[in-house]
C-alpha cells in the first residue's frame, strides 16, 4: 500500500516509503531539525483544531435558548408557518 504524502522537486508524487527513504539520507542533526519543525507543525496544527471546536462549542451553549421550545427562534418559525 502507498501512501501519498508530498510532491517532489520534479512534480512526481512521493509515497511516504520515498519520503522516509530519502529522509533517511539526511544527515542525524538535519533529522532532528526536521522532527522538530515537524512536531511542531502538528501541535500548531492540533491546538488550532481545538481552538475551533471550544469556540464552536460555546457558540451552540449560547444558542441552546433560542432553538430549545419557546425560545426566541421558535417563536419566529411558529409565526412563518404554524405546522412547525
């Protein structure tokens, strides 16, 4: 099975076995470097994830009134169109 994770200087895409293969020539302080700006790519990328999900999450705690029967929405949707 082939993952593919990146493009390389010529256009072709790399597989991740490629990508580790020529990982692997670096090299040991360069790895570490990459490691590195690797992780910390992810962290930025998770917190970032997270980020958008608490603010998410507390949008719809503050809007839990107005879509919870008798709120505010609700009264406005009764008045459009009463089967609702």
């Amino acid at each position: 099975m082939y993952i593919i994770v990146s493009t390389d200087l010529t256009g072709d895409d790399m597989t991740q076995t490629e990508i580790i293969e020529e990982f692997k020539k670096l090299p040991p302080d360069q790895r570490i470097d990459a490691i590195e700006v690797i992780l910390r790519s992810l962290r930025d990328e998770f917190r970032g994830r997270n980020s958008i999900k608490e603010k998410m999450a507390r949008a719809a705690k503050k809007l839990l009134p107005d879509y919870s029967a008798g709120g505010e929405l609700t009264s406005v949707v009764s008045h459009i169109s009463p089967d609702l």
